[in-house]
C-alpha cells in the first residue's frame, strides 16, 4: 500500500476513534451528572450524526481498493446504521429520550472506539495484541446489544408513534 494510503487511513481512523470517544464520554458525563439515560441524544447525537454519515467513506475506500472491505458490506452497514441514526433519531424527538437511544450510542462508541483505534494502529504496523483481542471478541456483546434492546427498540417505538 502506497505511503499516502497509510497515512491517509491512519489520519482516517484515528480521527473516527477520537470522535466516537468524544461521543462516549459526552454520553457518559451526562449519564454520572443526571442519572438518568435520557440525554444521549442531546449529548452527543450530532457528533453521532456527522460520524455516522462520514463512515461512507468507507465505501468509497473498499471501491478505490485501498482496503480489502468490498463496496457491499461497508455500504449495508452503512445505510442501516445512517437510516436509523438520521431518518427516525434525529428525526423524532420522542424518540430521541428512550433509553434505546442511550444503549444504542454507548454500544457503537465503545465497538467503534475499538474498531478505528485498531484499524489506526494497524496502518502503522504497531497495533497492541490487546486492541486485536477486544476488536475481534467485544463486539461479539455489543452488536446484539446495540441491535436488540437499543435499536430495534426504538423502531418499534417508532412505529407506535405513527
């Protein structure tokens, strides 16, 4: 892989790392101050939002061929996620306040956190064996927990709202 490639991904990842852990303590700080699982949106569901719909460029990255991803699966991933993220969070405010919300954003920061930082220190060739151990076993918990209680919840509730 050429050197801008690298640098390129690592500036990639390392920036969508820093700012799903911008999110994650937002969320957090918010939780500890008002005990309550409320605010997850309001704390940290623009920088969500914007995260979210940048991720495309994943797509565009497996297309150009500078990862090994594929166009189909990043772009799934991506339309679901975004769909959900934009169309019915960002777009309800009822929404917005059920502790689906909060489930939902704590398990994508803290899977995402994981997932960039160990794409980040792969492009420079020192990724701790740790980081690969938590990419490849964490999300085995949280991708069922942000889908089944955090985000086909808040669909469901979508859909009653109607």
């Amino acid at each position: 892989m050429p050197a801008f490639s690298k640098l390129y991904l690592f500036a990639y990842n390392s920036l969508q790392a820093f700012g799903w852990a911008v999110s994650l303590f937002a969320i957090l700080i918010n939780f500890f101050s008002t005990h309550s699982l409320d605010g997850a949106y309001a704390s940290a569901g623009d920088l969500i939002c914007l995260l979210q719909t940048v991720s495309f460029l994943e797509v565009i990255h497996g297309a150009l061929g500078i990862v090994p991803s594929g166009v189909l699966f990043p772009f799934m991933q991506w339309g679901g996620r975004t769909h959900f993220v934009l169309a019915i969070v960002r777009q309800i405010v009822e929404v917005q306040e059920l502790p689906s919300v909060f489930i939902t954003f704590v398990a994508w920061s803290i899977a995402e956190v994981i997932r960039y930082s160990h794409y980040a220190l792969n492009c420079i060739g020192s990724c701790p064996s740790l980081i690969t151990y938590l990419r490849y076993t964490v999300f085995i918990v949280l991708y069922p927990i942000g889908l089944a209680p955090g985000e086909s919840e808040c669909m469901i509730s979508h859909l009653s709202l109607l």
